[in-house]
C-alpha cells in the first residue's frame, strides 16, 4: 500500500474541461511550490534551481515521462536508469519537495499522461498509458510503488494494450510492443475490457498517425493470439451496443487472419487448427463479406506462392477451405507478378488435392498456360 494517493481529474466536478483543468493545476502547483520555498531556494546552489527549472518546464510542456525520471528514476524498459541514479535521483526530491508536494505532482503528471492536453513529444504523445505502467507498476523499487489501485491498474492494461497494437512490428521499438501486448493478453487478460473499446479505437487512429493501419502478431505466442482471438470475438458480439463499425473490426481481423495462415519455414502451420480457425462464424463472416480482409488473405496467400514455394501444398488447403475460394484465387492472380509461374505452383497442388482453378481462367490465359495444366 502506498502512502500516496491519485485521482483522475475526469471523475470530478470542475468548471471546463479536464484538459484545461490539470494545466490550471500545473500554473497553481508551480506558482505555490516556489512561494513556499522562497527563502531555502533563496540559499540553494544554482544546480538545484537549474535541475527545477527544468523539472517545472517538462511539467508546463506535459513531459510527464521527463519529469518521473527527474523525481523517481527512469523505468523506461529499453534505456533504464541505473539502480545508483534512480537513487541519486530520489535523494534530490526528497531534498526538494514535501511528501504533500510530491503526491500533487504526481497527480498531475498522472492526469497529463492520460488526458494528453497538450501536443508533446514521443513517446508522451503515443504510450501515455504504457509509461506509467512502466514507471508506477513494473518499476518495483519506485517510491510510488503501489500506488496503483485494482481499478487504475485495469485501466492501464487497457489503454496500453490499444497504444502498441499500431507499432507490432519486429522493426520498430526493438520488438517492445509485443512483449507489452503480449504481458497484457497472458498476463492480465482478465483486465482487457470491451467496454474500453471506443477509447481504444480512438487511441489507435490517433497513433496511426493517417499512416496505414496494418499490424503483425504472427510473431506473438500462439496462446496470445488464441486470447486475442477471444478478446475480439466478444467485442465483436458487442460491436453494436459499443457502436463499433465492421470497418473497425477489419483492422483487428486481419492481422488474426495473416497469423492463422501463417507457416514456419517449413512450411507447417502456426496452428495446427487453421481451418476450424478460418471458417469459424465470426471469422468466417469477415472473410465472406469484407473487401479489405479478402484483399489482405489474397496477398498472404500470393506472397507464400511467389516467394516460398515450400508453402504452396498449404495455400492450396486455404483456398480449398474457403467458400469463396474462387473469389481469393482470383485476386489473387490479379496482383502475381510472375503469372506464369505463380499458376504452375498453384495448379498443379490443387490438382493434387483434387480441385482445379482453371474455370477461373479466361480462355486466352488456359490457352497461354495450358502446359501448366
């Protein structure tokens, strides 16, 4: 149990919005704190004026990630401070500020990370949610710890989660997020709430920037993404009452698809039960009706033709379980950039698995391809 206590500015009765209530409380904060010191800084080296002076602006500017590390230590999970300068560091603030004084700056810096009411910097404007949990949860040795509650840490889950969905990828933040997502879908799943979900699609468009909204889970453990199936599948059921678009849940689905088709070098299946995955209603609704998750199963399919030809005995049992499997096929030709091979491979392993695609063919290109045939 910590002896500091937060509260969220939303779940109070101000005048105005919250955004513009906890930039009131930085101007009000900053302007006691310096009143109240007058005469020890009066007396004090010039480096503690300086290191406050910049303490005081991060708070103006709405680093609050900047000013954790100044009062409490870096937690950052890529670049952490070390053990001696996360005490040297607290050493400083205990020095400097009253234990009333810390528990109101951390109130603030805990509502500027979730209300965001200024334009900051990365990562403050991106993982608001994520660098406190970084720096309030698995910073073990903070002087906060425990300050987090049941219903905050729930919170915190919830809004990281939807922070680093847009940034899985293996090339980007050195593969951070999937561990974050992943520690949230096997380790907390009980906390991931659909009814966030609104909120989480806000943050999700926000962090894509306009830029496309694809992601990467195939690298994430098959029991995450049997939970993250699970999570979406009840949102989906709630899709309505949550007012979330079939164009939302595109987003989600296709990146669950690319996984369940997904093959190691092998060529064996990520899941050995893909095709109960793949005509699964839910899933199966999506791939039957929605052009961008057929466009993104067609190009899967066609990347494991023209570039790993080890794949093609299981892209023929994709096509073979889909009803539209014409329909991908197709598409799929459309966008094959060596046709003519693309067509030997496909061809001749669906013929072995009984079933042939050459209907689909005009008949100029079964006359152009036939020594395929």
């Amino acid at each position: 149990m910590s002896e500091f206590k937060l509260e969220l500015i939303v779940e109070k009765n101000y005048i105005g919005s919250p955004k513009e209530q906890v930039m009131n409380e930085v101007n009000r904060f900053k302007e006691d704190y310096f009143f109240n010191h007058r005469r020890r800084l009066s007396k004090s080296t010039g480096e503690d004026v300086f290191k406050l002076m910049d303490l005081f602006k991060d708070l103006e500017d709405t680093r609050f990630w900047g000013v954790l590390s100044r009062i409490d230590g870096s937690g950052n999970y890529v670049n952490p401070d070390p053990i001696e300068k996360r005490e040297e560091k607290r050493n400083w603030t205990k020095e400097n500020f009253e234990h009333h004084e810390l528990n109101k700056l951390l109130n603030i810096v805990f509502n500027q990370a979730l209300l965001m009411p200024l334009k900051t910097a990365w990562p403050g404007n991106k993982r608001g949610h994520g660098i406190l949990y970084e720096e309030l949860v698995d910073k073990k040795d903070s002087i906060f710890y425990g300050v987090v509650d049941e219903r905050l840490h729930k919170l915190l889950n919830n809004g990281r989660f939807w922070e680093e969905l847009i940034t899985l990828s293996p090339s980007t933040n050195s593969g951070m997020s999937y561990l974050i997502v992943e520690d949230v879908l096997l380790n907390n799943f009980n906390e991931l709430d659909i009814d966030f979900a609104p909120k989480g699609f806000e943050i999700f468009y926000r962090n894509s920037g306009g830029q496309e909204r694809s992601f990467d889970i195939n690298h994430m453990s098959n029991k995450s993404i049997h939970n993250y199936y699970l999570f979406m599948n009840k949102l989906n059921e709630n899709k309505k009452r949550l007012r979330i678009k079939g164009e939302d849940m595109e987003h989600l689905v296709k990146p669950y698809i690319e996984a369940v088709i997904d093959t190691d070098d092998d060529g064996i299946p990520k899941f050995k039960d893909f095709k109960n995955r793949l005509i699964n209603p839910f899933i199966l609704s999506y791939i039957l009706n929605s052009e961008p998750v057929k466009e993104e199963i067609a190009e899967q399919l066609r990347l494991n033709v023209e570039y790993d030809s080890i794949n093609i005995e299981h892209v023929v049992d994709v096509l073979d379980i889909l009803p539209n499997r014409d329909e991908i096929f197709n598409k799929m030709l459309k966008e094959t950039h060596n046709l003519s091979q693309a067509l030997t491979y496909i061809i001749k392993g669906c013929e072995k698995r009984g079933y042939s695609f050459k209907h689909i063919l005009t008949k100029d290109e079964r006359a152009e391809y036939s020594h395929t045939f």
